[in-house]
C-alpha cells in the first residue's frame, strides 16, 4: 500500500512546474513577467482540480485525508459509463448540489483561464475538447485508487462548466469589445 498526501503531490506538481518552467525560458530565452503571471493562474488551477478531484472533499481531524494506492483492489475498476444514472442517487440533497455544483464550478475557471492564456483556445470547439481532454485524463488517473470512481457524469459536468466558464469569458470580452466601440465613437 502506498499513501501519498496532498501537501506532498502539490509540491511533486510545483516543482515539475518550476522545471517546466525553467527548461521553457532556457529554450526561448525570453522571460517575460506578464506572460509568467498568466501562468501561475494555469497553475492555480491545476492544484485545485488535483485537490479536489483525487482527494476527498472532507476533512478528517482537521487534515484531507491521503490518496491511497494499494494494488490488491485496483480491480476491480470502478466506472460509470452510463450517463445521469448515479447523478441522482444521492440519499441527502445537500449531497447532490455538492457533486453537481462542485464538479461544474470547479472547471468553470478553466473555461475563463486556459482561453485567455492560450490564444489557440479560440473557438467553443476548442474549449470542450481541452475541458473533455483534462476532465477525461482525470477520470483515467482516478482508475488505481480504490476510493476514486472514474463516471462519465464528472466528464459531462467538468466539461459543461469549462464550456459556461468560455462562456462568461467571451460575454465579458463583447462587453469590452462594445464598451471600446463606444468610447472610440464618443472621440470622433
């Protein structure tokens, strides 16, 4: 059995980052702080969908419990592939507004973040292929871990909030778009 807790993969994914980093501006040899602050927002969101996808949302004795890796029940995997079939049974309600809200909210700064970083996430294609590619390496990551359940409902939520997160992005950048207009409009 092995245990790894989140304190210590989120310093496992900072220090990868770091290296990243590193050999990216070793590359380039261009370094810009703009363009390194837009990035930490991508990291940002990388340690809170790892926090919240791979280790329990409660607590225990004041500590998030540890992700625990034994092989002797990796099998059998737990999936869900039938769509909507365990969304709604939950015995307490407050317990299916967590799992619904939770999983489309925690995406929904992807939707805004990875689109204005990443110029190529142009087009809501784009967007719901990159939600449906992180959401879905998520759910085959989770396979492993006995207390994890790999359900294509977390693929459809995770993706619908980074398709409104894309949505609430391109609205604002209208409303700047008409806003610009205007006052370029008031100038003449």
């Amino acid at each position: 059995m092995f245990q790894i807790t989140y304190p210590v993969l989120a310093a496992i994914i900072s220090i990868l980052w770091i290296l990243v980093r590193f050999y990216c501006f070793k590359k380039s040899k261009i370094f810009s702080w703009k363009r390194e602050a837009q990035l930490m927002l991508v990291y940002i969101c990388i340690v809170v969908v790892v926090r919240f996808t791979f280790f329990p949302f409660f607590k225990v004795d004041g500590r998030i419990p540890p992700l625990v890796f034994d092989p002797a029940t990796v099998f059998p995997l737990r999936l869900n592939f039938v769509p909507l079939v365990n969304l709604f049974d939950y015995e307490i309600f407050k317990e299916l507004l967590i799992n619904v809200i939770g999983n489309t909210a925690m995406f929904l700064p992807l939707g805004i973040v990875w689109p204005s970083v990443f110029k190529e996430l142009n087009t809501h294609g784009k967007v719901i292929g990159a939600g449906i590619g992180c959401s879905l390496l998520i759910e085959i990551l989770q396979l492993p871990f006995f207390d994890r359940v790999s359900d294509v409902d977390d693929l459809i939520l995770n993706t619908l909030g980074c398709v409104i997160g894309y949505g609430i992005l391109t609205l604002c950048r209208r409303c700047k778009r008409k806003a610009l207009l205007q006052d370029s409009k008031i100038l003449r």
